[in-house]
C-alpha cells in the first residue's frame, strides 16, 4: 500500500532555529534525535487508537460535539507526530520518514 504525503505542509521549516542543537556532539544528538523518532512514533500509534475511538463513538451515535473532539485528537497526534520527526531530523542532521503507525487495538 502506497502513503499519500501532502507536499505543501514542511514542518522542519517551520521550526524555529536553535543553535544550541549544534552546541551538542554527535553522541548526545544522536541521542536525543533517536527519542525525538520514537516519540514521534508513539504520537502516530495514539493516533490510531484516537481514530478507533472517533469510529466508535461514531456507529453509537455520540453527540456531535464528542465527535469533533474525538476526531481533533486524531488530528492533534498526527500533528504532534509531525514536530517530532522534524525535531528527530534537526538533532540528527538528516532526513526521518514518517514513522509506521502499526495496527491499534
């Protein structure tokens, strides 16, 4: 199965520069660039069991107002995703893909 990617949204450029990065060695970036992917990876999991969520609340018949917040926390965690990766990428100095998700239970 192939991933759409949007290609008008590049968080890495939108985050604000931080030369204290640089300050690091290699070691301690590596580091904290390999938490900044996990974590990114854990936002994209807690994704996916928002979205199972949202699904359920949807075929019970929740209000409308449960919905939208539901479905705004699916949104938030693939955001949250986001700006981790690019934190990941700025502590490593070079390109992370976009973490799988996995299966939510």
């Amino acid at each position: 199965m192939s991933r759409l990617r949007a290609t008008n949204d590049d968080t890495t450029s939108r985050l604000p520069d931080d030369p204290s990065i640089d300050e690091l060695d290699a070691e301690m970036r590596g580091r904290l660039g390999r938490q900044w992917a996990s974590r990114a990876q854990a936002e994209l999991r807690v994704a996916g069991v928002f979205t199972v969520v949202s699904h359920d609340l949807l075929e019970r018949g929740a209000d409308p107002a449960i919905l939208r917040i539901a479905a705004r926390a699916v949104s938030d965690e693939v955001r949250h995703a986001d700006l981790c990766r690019a934190l990941a990428e700025r502590y490593l100095g070079r390109a992370v893909p976009w973490p799988a998700a996995g299966r939510s239970p």
